[in-house]
C-alpha cells in the first residue's frame, strides 16, 4: 500500500421552453408527431435553443402521501383534497404513473406554465413539473470503411467469447428496452419478447418505429445465437420486455417513458436499457429512477450524441443514483468517437460506432451512436446478473468500471469514464465475488484552522461534492486509478484553494492531503497550485494578446467567447469594463466551479455543460445574491404592465422598456422587487441586476442604468 503525506499552505481566503396552447379535449388521440408540429406552430413565446420541449395542456403532479389515488383517472372520482386543485385547473382526465407512486399527468385546457404555478402552490402537492418532450439519439453517419467492413467486431472487443466460457445468460434474468418498440417477429429477436404494452398509443400492440431504433438495441443484447442467421448476441438466453414509449419520426413524452420503465420493473425486468435523453430532470423520469432503485433495477441509459460535454437524462443521474450507468462510445481504435456527450456522468464507455445489429423486417445494419453502446453494457450487466442475481445495483456499477480497460492511458477521464467495459473481466469478478475490483484506491483529507462545519470540499472530474465530520477530516474510499483534483472552499467566501492534484496509478493506494487553512496571508511558503483570486483583478499591461480588447482604464483584457457575449449583448453600456481577469470561482447560486470574468455592472460565467448552446455563457445571479439577506414585498399587477407570478412582481414603465430592448428574461431574469428608492433614486431589482432610473441625463436611450454590481460583490469579496 501506498502512503504519502503532503502539506499545504494556502493564500489569501477569501434558467425551459413555455408552449402556450389551447388545449383541446381530444389531444390525447391524437399522434406524438402530430402533437409536436402543433406545438410548433401554436407557441407563443421564443424557445430556448436547447432547453426542454413540454407536452401542451399536461403536468405531472406528486400528491403528498395519505390520499386513496390507486386506480385513479377521472377527476370526478378524486379524493375531496385534491378536488380543488383539479377544479381550478379544468383537469378532464387523469394518468397514473404507477399505483403507489402518487405520481399523476393530468390533462387540462391551458398553458403550461400558469397551471405549474398553480400546482406547485397547493398543499396537497409535494411538486409538480411539465412533460417533457425527449427524442431518440439519431446516429450519425459513419466516415471510416472499416465501419462498413467490421462486422461484429465489438464481441472480441469486450472479450465476450472469454465471457460466454462462464456464462451465455439466464433465461430467468429478464431485460427491459424502453424505445420506439422492438420487432419481435424479426427472425433474430423470434421468441424474445416476453411483454409488451405501446404507451405512445395506450395498447397492448407494441410495433416497431419507423426508425426502428428498438430493434437495433435489442439485437445488440440478446440476438438469437447459434441459429444459423444473421447475429451473435451479448446474453444469448435473456428475454425481453418491450415497453413503447416513442410514437413516430423519433418523438415521445418523459411520461411515456417513465411509464415503459415502471412496467418493465413491474414485469420483473432487472436491467432496463434506455437509448434516449432529455434535456431537464424531468419531475417523472426521477420518479422512475427513484422507483427503479426501490427495487434493486439497473437503468443502463446513452450518454448522447451531442459531442459535448452536457447534461443529458436520464445517464446525468448516475451522479446522484447509484443504480444508473451512463455509457459513452467508442470506436474500432478504442477511441472515443467524436459524438458521444461526455462529462462527470459517464461512468463508462463501449463500442459505438459501425455497429451490425438487426432492423425492423429480416434485414442487418452497421449504425452509431451511444444509443449502441448502452445495450453493449445492458447485455454485459445481464450477463453479470445470470451468474449473480443477487447482485445490488452499486455492485454492479463498480465491477462494470473496476473491470473497464483503461484506454485513455490516465485512468478515470470525463470522456471514457473508467474505461472501455470488458464483458469477461465483469463476469469473472462477479464469479469470484470480487464486488469492488480496480477500486480499492482511498483518500484521507484533513483540514485545519476553520470550522469544519464551513469547509466544502471537491474531487474533480468525478464532480464529487463532500464535507468533513466534526474533527475536520473525510476518507474517501473506492476510488480507481486516475489524476484527481482536490478543491477546498469555504462558506461565505469566494476563494477556491487548489487544485491539489492526486494520481493512483494502481489498486490499493492511501494518500493523505492536509489543508492548513489557518494562514491567511500569501507567503512564499504557499505552493504555486494554490490560487490568490484577488490576483486576478490586479491591472495587466497590454499583452497584445491575439483576438484580445485590452480596457487601460482598468488594465484588463477580454477574449474569447466572453469578449464575444460581451459585445453582442450591449458591450460597454450594458456591462461596463472588465475587473478581472478569467479565472475560477465557486458559484453561491449552485455550488459549482465555474471560469468567471468580473465586470463593472454583472460577473459572466462559462457553463460547458451547456458548451455549443446559446447559454454557454450565463451572467450571475447578483441580484439575487446581493438581495439574499432582505425581503421584497409582492407587486400589484399594472394596467399596461407585465406581471410575473414566478416571484410576484410587476414590470413597466421605463424599466420594463429597457427590460425588453436589452434581452429582457434571458439577460436579466425575473424581477425580484418592486419600484422602490435607494440613494435618492429609483430603482428594481432582478435575478442578474438592480435598474436605476437617471432622469438627470437629457439622452433617453440613457436614463436607465445598470447598478455596479459586479464592482460590489468584488468589494465584499476582498478581491478589490
């Protein structure tokens, strides 16, 4: 075993698509795509580039326990508290999501975002959320020949051959694949499915989408082998349960999909295979999840294909459930294919490109994408299973990434996870009963010099969030070989101290970091890796630097996509010059870190989980964050105003003028208080900024100002 100790010193301590529709009494008949196109055309406010699409005229709804709801559909049959709730919104109809879970779509005539209010505000509601609208993955085209030439290449690549001498699966190990409907009379899927129920169009009658993306998935798990056709399979003896909840042309609603879970669950499904993704944690699909891990269910789901690195659900849950594997692709080098959707969700990666599996009819395809490489882990999990059907799904979760080969070289990576799975290294852990091979690494932190209470601690790039006990000191066990990064911040401060760097380059090592926070002045003693952010707003000279504005009035510099999104959403007026430099910050707002650049009116900060989308670059939340100690009164709403019910206040006049030239929602958020005078003027607040009202200036286009709150925050903060 591995022990070693270092010491450190540190320096200075320091917003989803709202589709307005009529909703019509017969919406429910009418098909998913039909359903999309009209929402399409009848929307009334701009959607977001990526943001969640929402099924008009629904809501999920979760009633607080103690309520007889089994069996539920009419409103006219609900119990007597919930009866009013059901009346204000006109609910003609109701779905359950699983007798027990209290979960419910209801169905009425109205938009979306009014009836979420509404819903969310009364007390016999524990939370309520749209239904989303998620697509399957489409796979992209394939540009290598060996892609065409490989065949099934991908079985010898996880070493399945070795994996089949121990076991070829159990028929009593039953697999779910909630999709566009799986072709059970194709001639390699004969006899594998055991049920089926369609939700896209509520009948027993499942029947495959025109994609045929179900059909693909399924014979990647478990084609009919050794019949003297077309494909091998992963399990060869598991059967399926095929739960439908796509319509046509590759759309479906989270409901829909939540539901095809919860009846693969109750059918008796252990492992269930989910090759699509939405882009909100949807109110439904984290039901199922939590559903799912009730009964000891493993949820294998797709990564995505977007490329990027960005959340993607259900395989983002496998950061906060232990029973979801997020898969990402590879390629015949082993590497990571371009496509696929990387980040601290991906646990793990498996081929998923030129991948020959069946297609609706009698045919055989090569296609891509992470929608293939989930059912490559789904047929490694049910092989693991077959031999231990006791298996939990956390133990299932770590064999899959102990055993995974390292192809990145670096251990774990946010684009391979632990590695490329290996079927056979899986299957023979289980058989050995080795529930935790490959991660037997551990990291002892200690901390000193402040309250343990108000320390929070990072581990990147798993994404890890954590605290230490009441002696200030944290093991963190189970940890694989990598190059880790340990962070340090505490509350009420900016400063982020570190990164520390921890690399495990075997099995079995102990490393102990101690943090001396009680030094609260840069020295020499202070290591280089230790950051000073006050540093960063210290006045530069013109580096000249390429693609680069340098501002002499403050000696900073801007590039980049920060220059970019400051000069086309108002530049100067709207944020004044640069305070600092890019560097890295925790957010209040969510915890995270974040690159931050400071300016004199707002602070930006670089989401890349949203990276290639309009919303890459954010502002802060500082008007809310400068407000988080006072209280607001609600607004009356105005004749000739607009009123927002999300934090009840009114807009008009000239700051509702400005509001809308400028960006309005997208910039500056909702307002949070009302017309109210500060320092002799008017001014109001919102999420993003505080408006000031200047009636002295003669130009118009100028009477409104942006309060400086990016110099504010930067003063409280020590930085300036």
């Amino acid at each position: 075993m591995i022990k070693s100790k270092q010491k450190f010193r540190p320096g200075l301590l320091i917003a989803f698509v709202l589709l307005s529709l009529t909703f019509l009494t017969a919406w429910e008949a009418v098909p998913a795509q039909a359903q999309v196109a009209a929402q399409a055309q009848a929307s009334s406010e701009p959607t977001a580039p990526s943001g969640p699409l929402r099924a008009p005229g629904q809501i999920v709804v979760k009633f607080k326990p103690g309520f007889q709801l089994d069996g539920l559909t009419s409103p006219l049959a609900a119990p007597p508290e919930i009866q009013p709730l059901l009346a204000r919104l006109g609910v003609t109809r109701l779905r359950s999501l699983g007798d027990g879970t209290n979960v419910f779509l209801l169905y009425f005539p109205g938009p979306v975002d009014a009836a979420l209010q509404v819903a969310g505000a009364d007390p016999a509601v524990v939370k309520a959320d749209a239904n989303e609208i998620v697509r399957l993955e489409a796979a992209p085209t394939p540009n290598d020949p060996l892609y065409a030439e490989g065949k099934q290449w991908w079985l010898d690549r996880v070493q399945a051959p070795a994996a089949w001498e121990i076991t070829t699966g159990s028929k009593d190990i039953l697999v779910g694949v909630v999709d566009d409907g799986v072709d059970a009379s194709h001639p390699d899927l004969a006899g594998k499915v055991v049920a089926a129920y369609n939700f896209a169009e509520e009948t027993p009658r499942s029947r495959p989408g025109l994609e045929g993306h179900a059909t693909s998935v399924a014979g990647c798990i478990t084609a009919n082998t050794n019949n003297g056709t077309g494909l091998s399979g992963l399990a060869w003896n598991v059967s399926l349960i095929d739960g439908k909840g796509f319509g046509e042309l590759l759309f479906g609603f989270s409901f829909d999909l939540a539901r095809g879970n919860i009846f693969a669950i109750n059918q008796g499904a252990r492992v269930i295979n989910n090759s699509w993704g939405g882009r909100s944690a949807n109110l439904a699909v984290i039901e199922m999840i939590e559903y799912a891990a009730s009964k000891n269910v493993i949820i294998v789901a797709s990564s995505g294909n977007s490329g990027f690195n960005e959340a993607n659900y259900p395989a983002s849950f496998s950061r906060t459930y232990p029973n979801v594997i997020a898969v990402g692709a590879t390629d015949y080098n082993d590497k990571v294919v371009g496509f696929s959707t990387f980040g601290p969700q991906v646990n793990v990666v498996a081929p998923g490109s030129g991948i020959w599996t069946a297609q609706p009819g009698e045919g055989y395809r090569a296609i891509n994408g992470t929608s293939f490489s989930a059912p490559i882990v789904t047929g490694i999990v049910a092989l693991m299973l077959s031999v231990n059907p006791n298996l939990r799904p956390i133990e299932v979760r770590n064999i899959l990434e102990g055993t995974a080969d390292d192809i990145s070289g670096e251990g774990y990576t946010l684009k391979t996870g632990y590695g490329r799975v290996n079927a056979y290294k899986a299957v023979l852990a289980v058989k050995n009963n080795d529930l935790n091979p490959g991660k037997r690494n551990s990291l002892k932190i200690k901390v000193a010099g402040v309250d343990p209470a108000k320390v929070r601690l990072s581990l990147d790039p798993l994404g890890l969030s954590f605290k230490l006990d009441g002696t200030g000191q944290v093991q963190l066990d189970g940890l694989g070989r990598g190059t880790y990064r340990l962070r340090a911040t505490v509350a009420g401060q900016g400063t982020v101290y570190g990164p520390v760097e921890v690399k495990f380059t075997e099995s079995g090592g102990l490393l102990s970091i101690e943090f001396a926070l009680q030094n609260l002045k840069t020295d020499s003693a202070s290591p280089d890796n230790w950051v000073d952010q006050a540093r960063f707003f210290d006045a530069r000279p013109n580096l000249a630097l390429a693609g680069a504005f340098y501002f002499a009035p403050t000696g900073h510099s801007l590039a980049g996509s920060f220059r970019q999104y400051w000069e086309e959403h108002g530049g100067l007026a709207v944020f004044g010059y640069p305070l600092s430099e890019e560097f890295q910050e925790i957010s209040e707002t969510d915890g995270q870190l974040h690159t931050v650049q400071y300016f004199q009116r707002n602070r930006f900060e670089l989401h890349l989980e949203n990276a290639g989308t309009a919303y890459e670059i954010q502002l802060g939340l500082l008007g809310s964050e400068g407000t988080r100690e006072r209280s607001f009164p609600a607004s009356t709403p105005a004749q000739g105003g607009r009123y927002f019910a999300a934090t009840g206040q009114n807009l008009s006049g000239p700051f509702l003028q400005y509001w809308e030239a400028q960006g309005g929602l997208a910039l500056f958020g909702y307002p949070i208080s009302p017309v109210m005078e500060e320092n002799g003027r008017q001014v109001q607040y919102f999420q993003r900024n505080r408006f000031e009202l200047h009636p002295e200036i003669a130009d118009q286009n100028y009477r409104v100002l942006l309060g400086l709150l990016g110099t504010s925050l930067a003063q409280r903060r020590g930085y300036i």
